[in-house]
C-alpha cells in the first residue's frame, strides 16, 4: 500500500512538472507574438519535445497504476483525471507551437494594427490556464467553477477580433496573409481556455465525483 502511495505521489509530480512546462510554452508563445521575439519562438519549439517526451511518461506510469493496482474510488479518479489532464497539456502545448510558428510568420511584416485584443485574449486565457491547475493541486471546486465562468468572455473576445480581421481583409488583399496569421492564433488562445475548461471540469470530477462536461451542471 505504502509503494502504491508513493507512485501516485511521483505520478502527480510529474503532471505537476509537465503544466509547468506547458505554461512557459503558451507564455513564450504569446511574447513571440506580441513583440516579435524569435527566441521566444525557438524556445517553445525546443519546450515541445520535452512536453511530447513528459507526456508519454504520465500515461505510462498511471496506465501501469490502473493495471498493476487496481485502485478504487478516490484513487482510481485520481489517476483517471491525471490522465486525462496529461492529454489537455499536451495539446495546449502543441497549440503554443502553432502560435510560435505563426509569430515567426509575423515576424516578417508590419503590424497592421496593434495586435487587436490578442494581449487582452492571452492574460484571460493563461489566467484560466493557471486556476484550472492550481485548482487541480488544491482540490478546490470554487476555482474550477471560476474557470468555467471564463470561458464565455474569451470566445466573446475571439469573436470580435475575427470580425475586425475579416474587415481588414477586405479592405486590403495586402492584409490577407497577416490576418490569417492573427486570426490562427486567437483561435489558438480559444481553443486552450477550452481545454483549460476541460481540466476545470476534471477537477471538479475529482472532487465532487460530478460530471459537468458542456456546462451541464450549470443548467440543472
């Protein structure tokens, strides 16, 4: 029981090792986009192997807990939450590379307006990001509710920064490829305060033994 313990101790390290990972990567990402710095760029591009490699090693470690262990009740929704957790980071992880590279692609032209909302996009979505984890160590269902609380105000932002994009592009072919490349990562930034929401909605699994997925909860 004792050595069974100690693995689900190592095993929650090592999520807690990979989230820190994943939050330099979408920090990096979103200076590379912001102030056009290429070493920031690299440095996600460098994270994203250790992200895959973390990845692997917490699947590995909880899918050998699951089969070895057998565990019940809390610790069997333990290890199903880390492993599904580890999926969210991973993906977010591999969302910052997108947006790495899509700031490379920006590096090479002028703005064409400062940035529309993307720093106001990114300071809700690494917000989420870092209450959806904290919530995770704490055990705290307020702050997993808080992050789901969130997610309606960055899809509202993501929305009107594609509108204004979309007018950008009609009024100048000029802006087409640069507006893309802004619109990619807006949608990157959206798309990881969803799986923010995910962790929120594990956590809450976790602790409450409810399934909130799509909001559910919040309806009945």
């Amino acid at each position: 029981m004792r050595h069974f313990v100690e693995e689900l101790e190592t095993l929650k390290t090592s999520l807690l090792e990979m989230s820190a990972l994943v939050e330099v990567a979408i920090q990096r990402s979103v200076i590379a986009v912001t102030q056009k710095d290429r070493s920031a760029a690299e440095e996600v591009f460098l994270n994203e192997a250790k992200i895959n490699a973390k990845e692997i090693q917490i699947d590995d470690a909880a899918v050998s807990l699951l089969a070895l262990q057998q565990p019940m009740a809390a610790d069997l929704r333990l290890i199903v939450a880390v492993l599904k957790i580890n999926t969210d980071l991973e993906r977010m992880g591999d969302l910052a590379a997108n947006t790495a590279q899509r700031a490379m692609s920006l590096m090479e032209v002028p703005v064409i307006k400062p940035m529309i909302d993307i720093p106001h996009i990114a300071g809700l979505v690494q917000s989420m990001v870092r209450k959806a984890l904290d919530a995770f160590v704490q055990r705290d269902p307020v702050l997993a509710r808080s992050v789901l609380a969130s997610d309606d105000a960055v899809d509202s932002l993501r929305t009107a920064s594609y509108h204004e994009l979309v007018s950008f592009m009609e009024q100048d072919p000029q802006n087409i490829q640069q507006a893309l490349d802004l619109l990619a990562v807006t949608r990157n930034l959206e798309r990881i305060a969803d799986h923010s929401t995910n962790i929120a909605e594990d956590v809450l699994f976790l602790v409450k033994g409810i399934d909130v997925r799509h909001h559910a909860e919040t309806h009945s």
